[in-house]
C-alpha cells in the first residue's frame, strides 16, 4: 500500500467522522455562547453571525439579577448536593452488602437493580406526586432531593458495588485482625481504597440531578425554589423571547457541569469499567 493511499484511508476512516462528531457536538455549545456575548439588537439583525461584535456580558448580568439565575443556581446546588450525599451513603452501605456478602435473593435483588433503569421516569410523576401531596412536599426542594436519590440509587449501587469488588477482601480482614470492627475497617481501609469510586459516583449524580427537568417542573410551583432547567423554561415569555439571557442562562448552567467533568473523567471512566466487569 502506498503512503498516499494510507494516508487517504486513514483520513477518510479516522478523521473526518471525527471532525463531523465534534462539528454536530460543539457547534450548539458555540452557538449559544455566540449568541449570549451579542447584543440583544445584533440576534435580530444579524442571527447567523459566527462572532459576536462587539461582545457584551449584559446578557450574563441580567439573567443572574434580573431574572433570578443566583436564586436558581443556588436551588440546583441545595438539590444536587443534598442528592449527592444521600446516594452516596446509601449506596455505599447497600453496594458493600451486595459486594461482601453472600444471601438468598442476591442474584435476584441485582436484576431488580437493573430493570428499575428501563421504566420510564413519566411512569413515575403521578404516583410520586399523590406521596408528595399527601405528605405537604410539593413545591418543596426536598420532594426532588428524595426523588432523585430514588431514581440515581439503583444504577449507582451497581456501580459502587463493582468498585468495592475490586478492594482486596485481605485489607479488611487484616484490619479486623488487628482489632477493628467491621465499620471502622470500612470507615479507615475501604473509604481511602474506594475514593475514586466515591468520586465517579458523586459525580454522576450530581450531573443527574443538576441537569433534571421534568420532576422539578411537575413538582415545584413556586419560583423561588426553581431549579435552573425550569428557570430557563419559563424564560419563554408568551409573545417574545429574550434569545440573549436565554442563552446566558444556559451557559450559567452549563459551567458547573464542565468544571466538575473535566476534574473527576478519569474517575468516571474507571468507574464505568469498574460497573461493566464487576458486580
């Protein structure tokens, strides 16, 4: 084969479906950054302006103050907190018992695990709605703490299961022959061990619960507890829609998630792999 010919092939093989999946990935993320530094007069006018110019950041400041962006921001972060800590300790105690110890119905309890993932959540609303009612929790952030934790809980179990597989059994045992109970040598020997694990997992579910829309819409009906998916719906006004703090707004949004991204990928990727050859 000659080079010309190796060199065609790969590029035709290699590089161009990777620029046209990076091309349809990235262009929205640039569009609406695009369109969040223009000036209000310039989307109208000049809609397929690749720069803007002049770029301006009064669009930034009025979805943060005007139309309340730092109330939701700061509701998404409660939420997604308080959901991180609440799926982390469950599914650390429930992922342990799955992964060290051997009962009736394991086998069983793991396939529930996994068919909870192919119901659909619009399956979910009513039901979840009724309990809520009945227990004076709609519009309260706590009604969408509690249902994400239900609905993050089963996938992520799975996959802190598979990380505390990968713990060598001998490090705990080691540890309760020196002395420890059993929870200090989760506490002091598996914790250290299994903080990449707790990472990815952590990660994961704040993603989740940061960028859910439809239980926080059904749910929460008072705009000082809006999270910034609703917060960017009722953006769209009835007659007119401001395309620059719309944007902005996203944008706002979007900047948590790709921080916490590109610092824990390497976590999430050994987390995959942990859940897909272990459990």
């Amino acid at each position: 084969m000659s080079k010309l010919r190796f060199v065609g092939e790969r590029t035709l093989t290699l590089y161009v479906p990777l620029c046209v999946c990076t091309l349809f990935i990235l262009f929205p993320i640039y569009w609406t950054l695009s369109t969040s530094l223009k000036r209000e007069t310039d989307i109208y006018t000049a809609p397929f302006k690749l720069l803007p110019s002049p770029a301006t950041f009064s669009n930034f400041a009025f979805a943060w103050e005007s139309v309340g962006f730092s109330t939701f921001f700061k509701n998404s972060i409660i939420v997604a907190s308080a959901t991180v800590v609440c799926v982390l300790v469950i599914s650390l105690l429930s992922g342990y018992a799955l992964s060290r110890f051997s009962f009736k119905g394991k086998a069983a309890f793991m396939i529930l695990l996994l068919c909870t993932q192919f119901i659909p959540a619009a399956m979910l609303i009513i039901p979840l709605f009724l309990i809520f009612k009945s227990m004076s929790l709609i519009s309260s952030p706590l009604s969408l703490v509690i249902t994400y934790t239900t609905i993050q809980l089963p996938f992520n179990t799975i996959l802190m299961s598979g990380f505390i597989a990968n713990v060598p059994i001998q490090l705990e045992e080691a540890a309760m022959i020196d002395g420890c109970s059993r929870f200090k040598s989760i506490l002091y020997v598996v914790l250290p061990v299994l903080m990449p694990g707790i990472i990815a997992v952590g990660a994961f579910t704040f993603i989740g619960a940061w960028n859910e829309f439809l239980f926080a819409l059904m749910f929460i009906s008072n705009n000082a507890h809006f999270t910034i998916p609703v917060g960017l719906s009722f953006m769209q006004g009835e007659y007119k829609i401001n395309y620059g703090a719309s944007a902005a707004g996203s944008m706002i949004a979007l900047l948590p998630t790709v921080l916490l991204f590109s610092y824990v990928q390497k976590y999430l990727v050994q987390g995959m792999s942990a859940g897909a050859v272990k459990g």
